[in-house]
C-alpha cells in the first residue's frame, strides 16, 4: 500500500511520524472519507468543501489549494489497487511540545492520506441489523474530527450485538423526546407511509455528502420526502430504515435492537433508491 504523507508517497511501512503529534496526542485533527469509483474520485468538489468546514470550524488553516488536494489524490488513486477505492485524508495541527493551546508561533500541519479498497455495495443488499443507543457525543459533530472514541464505543456496541450498526438517538430537551441523529459512521433515513425522512443538518450530526445525494435523488425522481425532527418512537415504528455512507453507499436496516423493522426484508423505498444511486453513480463518472 502506497500512502501520502507531508508531500511525498511511500509505503505505508516506511511512514513515520513523531509521538509529539498533536493527532496522536489530543486527537486534534479532521479527516475525510472519499470513495473513488473506476479510479475518479466521487463528489470530491463536495468532500473537500466539508474538509474546509471542519478545518475552519477547528481553526487550522488548509494546508492545501484545490488543486494541490486533487494533485495529491490523483496521485494515490494510481499508486493503489483496485479500480474502486476509498481515499483517507488526514490533516493534524502537527507536532509540537505537548500543551493544550494551539502551537504559537504554530507549527506546519502533518497531512497523511491513504487508499484501501471499496466494500462491494451489493454486501447490504440482504439487510442489516443494528441497535440503538443514547448519543452521547459531543455537541459539533458537524466537523469530521478525528477524536472518534465516542463513535468507537458506540460503533463496537453494534459488532458486540452481531450487528452492522449503532442507531443514535440524542435526548430532547427537558419534556422533548429523544430524536434520531445519525448512526456512529453513517446516517440514517427513516422510511414511513411511502416518505423518506431525514434527520435536519446542524451541529448534532455529520451533514454526510452520501445524506445529500440521496436527497437529491428523492427530489429529482419525485420521491416523497421530509426534512425534520425525527422523534425516536418514528424509528421503532418505522416501515424502513436506511443506513447511508460513503463506503456502504445504501443498505437497508432490516432488524433494529433485534426486532424486525417494516417486513425485516429490504422494502420498497431501499430497492427504489439503491437502484437510483447506482444509475447516479454511473452517469456521474460518465461525464
Ligand atoms: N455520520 C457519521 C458519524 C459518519 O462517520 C459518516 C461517514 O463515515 C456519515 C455520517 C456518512 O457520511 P458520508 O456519506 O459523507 O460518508
């Protein structure tokens, strides 16, 4: 495996970096997940204006133009295999004495990044199961931080209980039940009546670019749908739900906290729309 780090591409053996990283140290950083279809990086327009997002949101400046980033990722996607990949950027504030602050005067920004191959898209196809949990991460998981313990734990709860996933359901405010946010790396659409439902943008959830496609899809094919506050009793009542990512594409949530969802097979909204991501997929990387 071929990686980038801080300007040159080596094996991922031979990459070193110091103990004093501030990534390592505070996992004080920002990543991005793309996934590269038949060697073309897919939505990377969008992938990096939410990298600049969770950069700016932590205050460290992009150590890259456009242009360099595309450089870059061109770079990796033909130094690896296969033709379908997905690309991990890695931006830290960088190596400095440990001290909680920001390095003054600060100090360059470590930038690795890394190819593995993609999953193949038709391993969701049968349905997944997954469990639900109190979301208790912090209050900006609009930025992609690399300081992903809580997601972790929440992450392992799901593979703990034989499942794909973790549900995540913040508590409402005093009287407000609690609502669905997203999974622990994906988000989630909740299927009801014949109506995508989906989770608002804001500081609760990652705004996940697969979340944007798919509801671009929903408004160019007529498809029914509502942006809004979902309540947690409208995911356990759910006809559907679906499970969306960059590196699971879409998959249907069959069993949730081992009790079937809808049919607990992949219902018709999951067939509509899968189907409609791949065409979309393939008339992307046409052009
Ligand atoms: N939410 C979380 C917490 C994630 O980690 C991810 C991706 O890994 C997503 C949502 C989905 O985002 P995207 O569709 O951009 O991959």
């Amino acid at each position: 495996m071929t990686i980038y780090l801080n300007g040159q591409y080596m094996p991922v053996e031979d990459a070193k970096i110091s103990v004093l990283d501030r990534g390592f140290i505070f996992g004080d950083g920002v990543y991005e997940v793309i996934p590269v279809y038949s060697r073309r990086a897919f939505r990377l327009a969008e992938h990096l204006r939410r990298l600049q997002h969770s950069l700016d949101e932590i205050r460290l400046p992009n150590p890259h133009s456009l242009t360099e980033w595309a450089d870059i990722i061109t770079g990796l996607i033909a130094a690896n295999e296969p033709d379908d990949q997905y690309l991990y950027l890695h931006i830290t504030r960088g190596v400095a004495r440990r001290d909680h602050p920001f390095p003054n005067p600060p100090v360059p920004p470590t930038v690795f990044a890394m190819s593995n191959p993609l999953p193949a898209p038709r391993a969701g196809l049968l349905g997944v199961s997954a469990v639900t949990a109190v979301d208790n991460r912090w209050l900006r998981c609009d930025i992609k931080a690399i300081s992903l313990l809580p997601n972790v734990l929440l992450r392992q709860m799901a593979v703990d209980a034989g499942c794909a996933e973790t549900v995540l359901l913040r508590a409402g405010t005093p009287g407000e039940a609690a609502f669905l946010t997203e999974g622990a790396a994906s988000n989630i659409f909740v299927v009801k009546n014949g109506v995508l439902l989906a989770p608002p943008k804001g500081q609760l959830m990652l705004p996940g670019i697969t979340y944007d496609v798919i509801l671009e899809i929903a408004e160019a094919c007529d498809i029914p749908y509502s942006v809004r506050k979902i309540p947690a009793d409208e995911v356990f009542d759910a006809d559907e739900l679906l499970l969306t990512s960059s590196t699971r594409e879409v998959m249907a949530i069959t069993h949730l906290d081992g009790k079937p969802v809808g049919n607990a097979v992949p219902g018709p909204m999951f067939h509509k729309i899968y189907q409609l991501y791949q065409e979309f997929k393939i008339n992307v990387m046409r052009i």
